[in-house]
C-alpha cells in the first residue's frame, strides 16, 4: 500500500494522465527488472559461459531469442538483465566476487561520473557498495579510490563488498563528511554522492521503504543533502566532476536540492551530457516559491538556476527498464589541474612495517606467491605487490605509497589486506584470496560451480584432495576463479574460509 500523501503529491505533480501510468507501474502484475554487473577485476572473457550455467545469459545467443540490447543495461556495458526466477545470489560465483547484484538504474551515476585509471575518486556515501566497486572496475586498479559510509554497520557492509570483488586500491572509511572535508579538502577529481533520502524510488522493490516514509522525513532528507553537498564541494579539486544521485522522486530532495546547491556555490554549473532512451529532464518547475526564497535569488538568478536544473536526469519506473532514480552531473569551473606527480598525501603517508614483519610477507609470498617479475613484485597475473606495506593492529595492509593516511580517521578497509601478524608468522587474509588469480598462486585447487566441493569448502567443513597434492597453503577455485585459502596436508584441504561468511546450502 502506497502512501497516501505520497500518491497525491504525484498526481499534482504530474497530473491525471501520466500520472495513471506512473501508478500502474507499481501494480503486482508489473514487471520488476533485476541486472547483475560483471566484476571484469577478477571475471575472464569465458564469463558468458560460466553463468550460462547457472540460467543467466549475457551474450544473446541463448535459446530463448534474446537478443544482446535487450539483455545489457544500456547505461553499463558490464551490466545485464536476467529473469527474476534466477537466484544468482546464490552461487559460489557470488561469493567468488565475479559480479555485483545491482539494480539498473542505480548503475546510471557511474557511468556519468565517468570513472578513469589514475584518478582519485571519493564515493561519499558509498554503502553497500555497488556504486564504489563500479567505480573501482572502471579505474582498473589504478588511482586511490576512498569510499565512506557515515553509518559502521552499513560501512562493514561495504568493506566486504570492497573485499569480495577483489578491489586492492580502495580506503573504506566511516566518516562524516564533514569530517572528511576538513582532511580532503580540494583533493579529489571526482566525486559520487548517491545522497541518503527517502527512498520513494525503491517502493517497488522493499514493502519497508514505503512504511517508513513521511512528508516529515522528505523534508529532513533535502536539509541533510544539502550539508552533504557543501561537504562534498569543498573536497572537488576546480575543473573536477561531482554526480549528485538519489533514488526518490520528491522535488525536495532532487531539483530543489540542486537549486540550494547552485545558489551557494555559484563556482559550480550542471553540466551537459548524453541521455538515454527512457530518461526524462529534470522538472525545474517543480522548484518551489518557498525554495527559491530560503535561496534569496533574484527573479534572474532563479531564471538561470531552474535551466542549469533541467539539465539534470530523472528515471521513471514507467519510462525504462528499472527503479526511479535522479541523478545531476555538477562540473567546478576551472581547469582540472595534473596531480599525478604532486606528492602531497592528506594525513600523511602510511608508515612502512617494521622490516621483520615485511620479511615474514615476503616469506610466504617466496613460498606461495609466482610473480611474472619478483623484483618489480609483480605477480603472474599483472598484481603490483610495490606499494607501502604497513600495520593496521596485527593485519598486514599494502597500498599505493600515496594513499591517504589513516591517522585520525575511522578506518575500515586502508587498503588490500594481506593478512594476519601472529608472532613470528604470517597467514593470509580472504581479501588476498579474493585478489590474486589462479595463476598466481604456486598451489591451487579448483571445483566445479554446481560440486559438492565446492558447497562444503563454502559451508566450512574440510574438503578431500589428492595425497599428491603439495602441502602448504592453497587458493581453493570455483571454475578456476580465486575463492578463498585451505592448507593441505594428507590429502585433507584444512578449511580458512572465514566463518562469518560460511554459507549453508
């Protein structure tokens, strides 16, 4: 049952005609779109195969006369549609990080965010994590990537997820924003807010969003982005990209938060870009009287305000394959200046592990680890073990020499995690698991997707092997894909899959 306040804000706002059509997309025999994004960090060119398997088709050659633009998300080239009877939640190749369940018009900001290898990108409001490990695919493990979640529950989420997809050149943090501004401030080329609002978009897809919702909550929604997007403006180094996005329909929180936006940073324009079949223009008759005065804008000022916010894009359930989602690309005049080699690092640079710690990593990694060229630590698969190795409690982290450093900050993730310290030796972590590739691991062992095998290593228990398999540390595969360690010996495969993630099937 939608609400009622809900349903009569919409009529007035779109009147009777489309607005009969924008109901009728939340009626029960209304189809519903799921899409999954392909992690192309760690999924081969053999991934079509691969979920073929398991009842999802990307390639549009299937039996059922799909045709490939009607399975991708035309906004994503990584994503893809699939039949809401396919549980792909549920495979190991979930758990092995080979693709983000995410729905198709949350993958939208990304792609107008325009995300590049080198960068230093910050996804302000990142949990659970779908937007940050698609900004991560398209940086290709390249660039400093800071990705915060202001709630610690939520920003635990997000860091497995960080963990899940193999992304090494990630810094989880669970911040304020305006926290974060104080230590970033001009920093960033690029910045994501995907703003917490009232959530009117995922009526359709969660019965709590629309039981939770309120005209009171709409209101207070709209005055915590603005203190978000002022956070987030001092952070945009000039000439940078900053993606506003939310998944509501309400003017307070969309338009109207653009409008207050652009009155008080007169530095920034909404930028022109490209829309796709389906999009809608933002609504800036939609601002209201009441905004335009709190604003204080003169009749041209408001003139030129509700222009820039026509440019924004709305994604109505009636008009395209996916939820309701607004989004607005915002551009800071200038020009954007070549940091690349500027060796200023907010909050300094992570101090290096004691040495004796570095030698008991680079110990096991002798042992365990084929590198295509150990001087340069660079494994098989292209990996760069080169960054600053350093101590976060007992783990053992590694990251780009310039990555933030995490002294005052609430840190989550700063960085790929190595492992455990445990006196005078060293254990592998999941996430190292979950980066590498087969090919760099010296000991391997791999399972087919449907196997009991695979399911018991997944459950936690101990997993036969061949007698003549070598002893020591191994990277368990499903399909050839990294999932997680064992240790064998005699024929046993000792589980290490973390118990908090074992799964029973």
């Amino acid at each position: 049952m939608l609400p009622v306040a809900f349903c009569e804000r919409m009529r007035s706002l779109l009147g009777d005609e489309e607005y009969d059509k924008f109901i009728n997309s939340f009626g029960e025999t209304t189809e519903r779109y799921h899409a999954l994004r392909i992690n192309t960090v760690k999924a081969s060119d053999d991934i079509s195969d691969r979920l073929r398997n398991i009842g999802i088709s990307i390639s549009g050659d299937d039996n059922s006369g799909s045709n490939a633009a009607q399975i991708q998300v035309p906004w994503e080239k990584n994503g893809y549609y699939y039949e809401g009877d396919v549980a792909p939640g549920k495979s190991p190749y979930h758990e092995a990080g080979l693709y983000y369940i995410q729905e198709p018009s949350a993958m939208a900001p990304v792609h107008y965010l325009d995300p590049k290898p080198g960068e230093k990108i910050l996804d302000l409001c990142a949990a659970p994590g779908g937007k940050s490990t698609q900004i991560a695919v398209r940086m290709s493990g390249s660039g400093i990537l800071v990705t915060n979640e202001i709630n610690r529950d939520r920003a635990r989420i997000l860091s497995l997820n960080i963990e899940r997809l193999g992304i090494t050149n990630a810094l989880v943090l669970n911040e304020t924003p305006e926290n974060l501004a104080n230590v970033f401030e001009g920093y960033f080329d690029k910045i994501l807010v995907d703003a917490p609002c009232s959530g009117e978009g995922m009526f359709r897809k969660n019965e709590n969003a629309s039981s939770e919702w309120s005209p009171e909550n709409v209101e207070l929604c709209g005055i915590r982005q603005k203190e978000i997007l002022d956070a987030a403006a001092r952070m945009l180094l000039p000439g940078g990209r900053l993606v506003f996005s939310t998944c509501t329909f309400a003017p307070t929180e969309n338009e109207e938060s653009i409008c207050r936006f652009l009155s008080g940073h007169p530095d920034y324009h909404v930028a022109d870009i490209q829309m796709f079949d389906g999009m809608d223009h933002g609504r800036s008759e939609w601002i209201s009287d009441k905004c335009i005065q709190e604003c204080g804008l003169s009749q041209e000022q408001e003139s030129s305000i509700r222009a820039e916010v026509k440019k924004s894009v709305r994604l109505w359930p009636h008009k395209l394959r996916g939820e309701g989602h607004f989004l607005c690309v915002l551009e800071r005049d200038g020009e954007l200046i070549d940091r690349t080699k500027d060796n200023y690092v907010p909050g300094g640079r992570n101090l290096a592990a004691k040495k004796e710690i570095q030698k008991l990593f680079w110990d096991f990694a002798g042992e365990s680890l084929s590198f295509a060229d150990e001087k340069e630590k660079v494994l098989t698969s292209g990996l760069r073990l080169d960054g600053t190795l350093f101590m976060f409690g007992e783990q053992l982290y590694i990251c780009d020499s310039k990555m933030p450093g995490i002294h005052g900050l609430k840190c989550m993730r700063p960085g790929l995690h190595l492992g455990t310290i445990k006196k005078d030796r060293f254990e592998p972590s999941h996430a190292l698991a979950l980066a590498i590739k087969k090919e760099d691991a010296k000991n391997t062992i791999s399972f087919a997707e449907d196997s009991n095998e695979i399911r018991q290593y997944l459950n936690g228990q101990t997993v036969k092997c061949s007698k003549d398999a070598p002893k020591g540390w191994t990277v368990v595969c499903v399909d050839d894909y990294s999932i997680g360690w064992a240790k064998q010996a005699g024929g046993v495969l000792k589980n290490h899959y973390p118990k908090g993630l074992r799964i029973n099937y």
